[in-house]
C-alpha cells in the first residue's frame, strides 16, 4: 500500500487542553479510512488538520508526496464534507454544487455540464434550480457531496456527516457512502463516534482517545482483536472478566472468574505474562443451550439468568456464574426453537476459549 | 384579562397621543396651538417650502445622516465580524466600551465632546456633528449586525475556502450576501437616529445647524409652531416608513437563511 497521506508526529495544543498527542498515521490511496472516537478525542482536530483548518504545533503532513503543513486550505487537494453541511443557503442547489469551479477556468456549458454530473452521482438530478434552504437533510447531505466532489479531490474528508439523519436514512446514507467511494475511487476520511458505522463503511479504523492513536486496524482486526480495554470496550460490547495466568507445570494456565481455569489458548500465550489479568469475551462468543439446538463445541459453565434485553433478532442476557465478579452477557439469535427465558431460568452456557481476548494493561 | 386589555390600551395612548397630535395641528387653520380646532388647511405644508433656513438645515441633516449611517455601519460590521469570527484577549471587556454609549447620558456625552473638539481646536461643524453621530449610532450597528453574523455557522466561510476561495473571496460571496439584510437595518436605524438626534448635534453643530436643530430655534416664535408641526408629521411619517423598511429587510433575510426569527431589534 502506497501512503497517500502520510501523517507523523503531530501535536496540537489549545490553551487548556492537548488535543492532538504525537499522532503518526499513513492513510492509502483509495481507502475509505475512518477516525473513530468518543467526543473530544481530537478525531475532528485531525480531520480539519488535513483539510488545513488547523495548524499543529509540530509533525509533518504529506499529500501524495508534497508537504502540505505550509499549504492554505483553498490549495490543498482535499475536499470537505461539513457535520453541518454548510449549505450556502442564498444559493440554488447548482449554484452550491458548481461554486468550487468558480476558479476552474471552464467555460458555462462545461461548468453546467459538470454540476448535471455530480448532482446524477449523488441521485439528484434535476434539483439544480431549487433553492438550497428548502431541502431535506438528506438532500442536503447529497448537496454537500456533490459539492465537495465535482472538484475531484485527491481526498474527501467527511466530518460526522451521518450523525444529524434519522436512523434509517443514515443506513441509507452508509451504504450509498460506500457505492459512491468505489466509484470514484476518491480516499475517503471519515470522522465518526459511531463504531457501528465505522465497521460496516471503513476498509480500515483508527481508534482515537484523549488526542492519541490507540489502534489501526481493519474493522475485523479492531473487532477480533482489540489492542487494549479500552478499545475492546468503545468497539462494540465485551465481558470483561478478572482472573490471572500462572504456570504449572510448564503449561499456562488462566483462572477466569466464573469460568473456571482453563489452558491458556496458544496466541494468548505468545504474549502473556504472568500474574493478574482481565479476560474479554464478546457476547456471541457465549451461547445459552437449548434443548432443541445441536451440542456446540467448547466449555460450558451454569448459571442463572439475571436480567435479558429482548431486540427482536437478538436477545441479550445477562447471566450470573457462579463465582463470577459481574454477570456476562451473551446474545443469542431469535430462532422460532428458542424460548425467550425469564429471569431466574437456570441455564447451561457454552463458551469458545479461542475467542478469549487477554488485557494486561500495565 | 379585562383589565390587562384596559391597561394595554391607557399605555398605548400615553405613547402615541402626543405624537397623534401633530398631524392634528399641522392641519389645524389657526397659528395657535389649541383645542377647539378652527379648520382644515394645508397651509403650514405649503410654507414650509418657502423658508430657506429651513432647507440648509434638512439637507445639512440628510448630509450628516448619510455619512453617519455608512461610518458607523462600517464600523459595526468590522465589530460584529470581529466578535463573530475571533477569539482575542479583552473581547468582552472591548465589546462593552463599543456598546457604552447607549446607555451614557447623551448630556454628558455631548459635552464630553464639545470640550475634546474644543481642546483639539476642531471648528464647530458637520464633520463634529458626524464624529459625534457615529459615535452614539455605532453601537446600534453593532447590536443590529452582531445578530446577523452571530447567527451564521462558522462552517459556511470554511466550506467557501475548502472550495477554493481566498479569506475575501468567501466573505465577498458568502457571508456579504447573508448579512446583507442586517447591514442594511443598520444604515436604515443609523441615518435615522441621526437625523433624528438633537443634544449631541445642539452642542457640536456649531453655525450648521441641523433640522433638529433649526427647530429648537424656531420653537421662539409662536407663528412659526404650525409650520414647526408640520415638518414633526413628515419627520414621524418618514421615521416610521425608514424603521418598517429595516424591519422588513431583517425578517427577509431571517426567512432567507431559513431560520428561525428569534425577535429582532424592533
């Protein structure tokens, strides 16, 4: 993979609070990367870093090749897609999609040609005339893209452009998303506290907390193997369990609070260290048994359920062990064989030691 | 509730009734200022025109008001689009001194500046006249402007940029055209305070007088009150007409940004 943004070293202070800490990143050309994070990790101050709002006090920033720190926004290769949208609202749609060709030399039938283009990409077609106040989010939104993109941007950078739709438009918009990036082959950024949307749209994500980097990796990486706690608790939802690894006899073992002492598994073991750990195990890692399923593979533990969260697809139950610090939950698919159980049912859990994940955060 | 209605109705007139009684006399036959009233005429009307004094201090007045309202809207704009844009050390503290005149005794402002004009040896003039106007308009324009900036997202002039636009080109095309509406009331509320203001013009004005001034003056002479009435009713008339037309470019560029009208200086 070529960089084609190439990110290092760099640091960003405001008066009160350090916003950017000694981030170093490498974005490919075609990707459709995102930022990911909870509010105030610095995601956005990256965002506007690379579009050029923002100045950090030291690092370095490549686009393709050239140094760009010195470079003002308006010349930068990079387009933005605003979390407001910042629709120009005295002016008509066509007049908001083609006001980057203000600069392009083209003549009006080009200019005009160019506009029916992006606005057919982003599906709306024949919306040139309207004033741009009257539109829906949602159209807004595809304003927004057009606009930023009819400039063929070698980047376009996305700031929670998903986050002002109602939910179902925003699974719309993720999917179109996605159409739209393979089709212009643009390197997309985007910024998102979202984790589920940065799952399902990026081809890789960096985990953003308190102005730092704490992980890169593609979305099943992050998922499957989250670096620290902290990631493995912000992507999706994880048990964590208190235990430790101690050695007998030569083998590794790992006792784990209402799961019983097992052998650690072997890419655990390639990394533990001995002593007092917490285990994480995702909640479809755990299945209750029915009568009616067949035996799963795997160990299997007792327990009671405390309380469940019935979602229609899914049901997730929270499930005392005994000798367990907490309960865990674990999700289970909605199939017509399956009861849902009440709490207090006494139920046999099965669990996959392989998809143990082990945090000895120092 | 009856009562409120009977209360809203008492306060009403006790505002307007001794603005409702110009017009009443400035039609009124007879050169003293009385009730019964002894007729209609338009003569008052027609001698206004006939008095040169009169013109000089009108058009001396338009003159002063149309610089004043250009200044100080200028000046406001620079203001609002500083408080608006910028972070700065002593913001709210130089925000503050702007708007301080409005609630400064205009009395000691204009003495204050009759006796600055005085030490720096500046004659007596329209341009002391427009010095001090702007200095009473300003913040006008300032809390007039303040809204329509404050009210735009930071994102639009930022989008215009990432587009391609110069800081300028961004201002000139996008944040100009949005404020447009605001700048405008401005001028409007800014030519008609001047025209209207008296005590800062009554101690700076120095031999050019200006209308409000003119009229004091001519408050010695009683034949001249029916007259002095009828220049009151035009004067009320156009003030009124000014003020609903910057009313009406306010709500329009309210409706045109698509907001919401959070109630505006009027």
């Amino acid at each position: 993979m070529t960089a084609l943004i190439s990110l290092s070293g760099i640091n960003k202070t405001y008066a009160s609070y350090h916003a950017l800490r000694d981030v170093s990143l490498d974005i490919g050309a075609g990707e459709f990367f995102s930022l990911l994070g909870p509010s105030g990790c610095g995601k956005t101050t990256l965002l506007r870093t690379i579009a050029g709002f923002e100045t950090p006090e030291t690092g370095h920033l490549r686009i393709d090749g050239r140094d760009m720190l010195r470079v003002p926004a308006n010349k930068r290769p990079t387009n933005m897609v605003f979390q407001s949208y910042a629709i120009f609202p005295h002016l008509s749609v066509a007049e908001n999609v083609g006001f980057g060709l203000r600069r392009s030399g083209d003549n009006r039938a080009e200019k005009a040609a160019r506009i029916d283009e992006a606005l057919g990409m982003v599906g709306l077609s024949g919306y040139g005339d309207r004033a741009a106040h009257a539109l829906s989010g949602g159209q807004r939104q595809r304003v927004a893209l057009a606009r930023a993109l009819i400039l063929k941007p070698k980047v376009l950078l996305l700031d929670e452009p998903l986050s002002a739709l109602d939910k179902k438009m925003r699974e719309q918009m993720q999917s179109e998303l996605r159409r739209l990036q393979r089709q212009v082959g643009i390197t997309f950024v985007l910024v998102t506290h979202d984790q589920e949307e940065a799952l399902i749209m990026s081809d890789r994500i960096a985990v953003m907390f308190e102005g730092a980097i704490a992980q890169v990796d593609t979305p099943q990486g992050i998922y499957r193997a989250p670096r620290s706690q902290q990631v493995a608790a912000f992507i999706g939802m994880m048990n964590f369990l208190p235990g430790t690894v101690r050695s007998d006899g030569g083998q590794l073992l790992a006792d784990i609070a209402g799961l019983g002492t097992i052998p650690l598994p072997g890419d655990l073991a390639a990394t533990a260290r001995l002593g007092a750990a917490q285990f994480g195990l995702r909640p479809e890692s755990l299945s209750i048994m029915f009568g009616s399923d067949p035996l799963p593979t795997g160990l299997f533990s007792d327990g009671t359920v405390a309380e469940r969260a019935y979602y229609g697809d899914m049901t997730y139950y929270d499930i005392d062990l005994p000798g367990g610090a907490s309960p865990v939950t674990c999700s289970m698919k909605n199939l017509l064989s399956r009861p849902v159980l009440e709490p207090g049912s006494a139920v046999r859990v099965a669990w996959e030691p392989g998809a143990l994940s082990l945090f000895q955060d120092v | 509730m009856r009562g409120l209605r009977v209360y809203t109705l008492v306060y009403l007139l006790f505002l307007y009734a001794p603005i409702l009684l110009l017009p009443v006399f400035a039609f009124n036959a007879s050169t003293v200022i009385a009730f019964p009233l002894a007729g209609f005429t338009t003569e008052w009307f027609t001698e206004l025109a006939t008095i040169p004094a009169l013109h000089t201090a009108v058009l001396t007045s338009l003159k002063i008001a149309g610089v004043v309202a250009v200044v100080s809207t200028l000046l406001g704009i620079c203001a609002a689009r500083a408080a608006a844009r910028y972070r700065f050390p002593g913001k709210a503290g130089i925000m503050g001194l702007i708007m301080l005149p409005l609630i400064l005794p205009e009395i000691i402002v204009a003495v204050a500046l009759l006796v600055v004009f005085l030490q720096v040896g500046l004659p007596l003039t329209s341009l002391t006249v427009i010095l001090g106007h702007v200095l009473i308009c300003t913040p006008f324009c300032v809390a007039i402007l303040n809204g329509a900036f404050q009210s735009l997202d930071p994102a639009l002039e930022e989008a215009a940029v990432d587009l391609g636009e110069t800081g300028w080109g961004a201002f000139r095309l996008i944040i100009l055209p949005l404020v447009m509406p605001g700048i405008i009331a401005s001028l409007l509320i800014a030519f008609t305070i001047s025209m209207d203001e008296f005590i800062v013009a009554f101690f700076v004005s120095g031999s050019d007088a200006t209308l409000p001034v003119y009229l004091w003056g001519q408050l010695r002479f009683p034949q001249r009150l029916p007259a002095v009435m009828a220049l009151g009713t035009i004067l009320v008339a156009a003030s009124v007409l000014l003020l609903t037309l910057a009313e009406l470019a306010r709500r329009r560029g309210v409706r045109r940004r698509g907001g919401q009208d959070t109630g505006g200086f009027l």
